[in-house]
C-alpha cells in the first residue's frame, strides 16, 4: 500500500508540471487574442468608473492645437496598459478606463477576438494575470485626424511562471470628442486594428525563459526518476 501511495503521489507531480505547462499555455493563447470577457456589457452599457484625473469639463476641442502630443501620448498609453494588462480583479475596472478612449467598432473588434478566449474564466481558473508594456507610440501629428502606430509587449503569467511576451501592433486614427469624466483626454481612438510587429526578445526575458525551461526540465526529470523507483519498489 505505501509503494502505491509513492506511485500515486509521483504520477501527481509528473501531473502538476505539465498541467502548468498546459495552463500557461493556454493563457498565452488567450493573450493573443487580447482580454475582454465581460467586456459586451461595457461596450453595450456604457457603464464606466471615473478616473483618476478626470475632468468635467464638457469642451468639444476646435481644433488640432487644442490637444498636445503629451496628451495624444498619455491617452494611447492609458488605453494599452488597461486595455491589455489585468487579473480577475482589476479586469473590470481596468476595461472600464480603456472602452471610453476607443469607438465602439474598435470596442466590439477586440471584445470579439477576446471572447473566444474566455479570458476571465482562464484568470480565474489559472490564477493567472497579464501585463503589457509600451514599447513605443509613433504619431503623425501633420493630418489630420491624427494618424498613429502602438507598439507593445504583452506577458501572462501563472504564479512565478511567464510566457515569452507576445509583442502586438496596432494602427488607429485620433479624433477629437468631448471631454467628460470618462475621457478626459477630449481624443478618442478610432479606426482601430492590428498590425505585424516582430522585435525580438531582450536578452533578460531570454535570461528568464532559460532559466524556467532548465528548472521544468529538471523537475519533469526527477519526477520520471522518481516514477521510475516507485515502479521497480511495486513490482517487488
């Protein structure tokens, strides 16, 4: 009975390790298609939680020169980090700061590319979250709307396990809107859609990503050792 006991316990860590394996990468899988689950809602409702900032000020921009390249800057760069960066506790929230700075056609592009990954459910069944980061924000501020490029880096991660980060592009128009607590940027993000970005790896994720690989694969191979004597152990 106890041999069988050490046999069961060995095959539930050998279980453990590609379970997270699996998990991790379906969660990298899920990222691509980006993070919205209950996202329909907010598109649809509009219901939005204020800002940090905001402003009520109801002035409807004239003109280009009413709006800053700082500010063009700052509401692309809060839109990717919220939009593309959560757990199952901020994912609410964080949706709800960055649908406002987007149109709706751009809102439904994303809510249908993240709803097929069930996004949500996979932060809560996983324990996992994701974090983005911008690797630069290319504006042509001589048309008009506003013409721009996104360029950002996208990580999941599951306990103290990451993904190798997922770089995204993205191409969009800025035109100007009210300003309202919601988006008080007076901007909004239109024509939205992704294009191709393929930076490669900086060498400490490349540190990184070894160093994990080495470890599962010394932990795959103890736990075969180990099934291995618990087998010889049962048979005797």
């Amino acid at each position: 009975m106890s041999n069988l006991k050490d046999l069961n316990q060995t095959y539930s860590s050998m279980r453990l390790v590609a379970l997270a394996a699996v998990g991790l990468a379906i969660v990298t899988m899920v990222v691509s298609g980006g993070l919205v689950f209950h996202a329909y809602g907010v598109v649809g409702q509009r219901v939005y939680v204020v800002g940090n900032g905001g402003s009520t000020a109801m002035a409807l921009a004239e003109s280009p020169e009413d709006h800053t390249e700082y500010e063009m800057r700052n509401l692309v760069r809060t839109f990717a980090l919220n939009m593309f960066g959560h757990d199952q506790y901020t994912f609410k929230n964080n949706l709800n700061t960055a649908l406002p700075l987007i149109d709706d056609m751009g809102g439904r592009l994303l809510y249908d590319g993240f709803k097929k990954g069930a996004v949500l459910d996979n932060y809560i069944k996983f324990g996992a979250r994701t974090t983005a980061s911008v690797d630069s924000i290319v504006l042509d501020t001589n048309t008009l709307p506003v013409k721009g490029r996104l360029y950002i880096r996208q990580k999941a991660f599951i306990g103290d396990r990451q993904s190798k980060s997922m770089p995204m592009g993205m191409s969009f128009e800025l035109t100007n809107t009210h300003r309202s607590n919601f988006n008080p940027f007076g901007l909004m993000i239109t024509r939205f859609n992704y294009i191709p970005y393929n930076p490669e790896a900086s060498e400490k994720e490349k540190r990184i990503l070894q160093a994990q690989k080495d470890r599962d694969d010394a932990q795959l191979q103890q736990a075969k050792v180990e099934a291995e004597e618990a087998q010889k152990e049962a048979a005797q």
